[in-house]
C-alpha cells in the first residue's frame, strides 16, 4: 500500500477520533478539536478532513439511525481504521525520534 502522508490537522483530528470514548461524529469531534486545540474551527473544516481521512483509508464510517432531536437525520459515525492506528503509531515513533535527538540545553540557548 502507498504511505499518505498526514497533515497536522489531519493528525489532529485523527487523535481526536481515536480518544473519544464513546462513538465520534462531526459534532463531538469538532468540539474537541476546539478543545484540545484552542483553536477556532469551522465544521466544513472538520467534515472535509474526516471525509478525506476515509478516502486514505484511515477512518471509517457508518451511518446511526435517525433520531428526532435531530429532526429525522441519520449521524455519521467515524472509527479508526488499521491504517489510521499504524498512521498515528508511525507519527508518534518519528516526533519521539526527533524531540530526543534535541541536544540538551538546545532551547536555552535559543531562548536566551
């Protein structure tokens, strides 16, 4: 298979998937990624992202059963895919690699 590579948020959101305890739609996870992030966050914003996330194969999604809180619609929900869990395991081992082969005091000389 073709490694995709994955843009911050696109890493962003996928985190979010993967630590949302119950099931995750675009609502909960928008939220999140606000949370988390402390970032203002369009929902198209997320909903493209998720949307191409399960293009590459890292997320999947079905569709729940409508509801009358949300006048008859369905919600969308995404899981992690084994691509996406092997994804975010790859990005982890590379900025772990990377943050220890920072010299020590790097920063404080930066800083000043």
């Amino acid at each position: 298979m073709r490694r995709s590579f994955l843009g911050e948020f696109e890493e962003i959101v996928l985190l979010v998937v993967a630590a949302c305890p119950a099931e995750a739609y675009g609502v909960t996870i928008w939220e999140d990624v606000q949370q988390q992030t402390g970032r203002t966050i369009t929902m198209s914003a997320v909903h493209a992202t998720l949307y191409r996330l399960e293009e590459k194969g890292f997320l999947s999604s079905l569709m729940g059963g409508a509801t009358a809180e949300r006048g008859g619609r369905r919600k969308r929900f995404f899981a992690l895919t084994n691509a996406g869990v092997r994804a975010l395991n790859d990005i982890q081992e590379v900025r772990s690699r990377l943050w220890q082969a920072i010299p020590p005091g790097k920063f404080q000389l930066i800083g000043g």
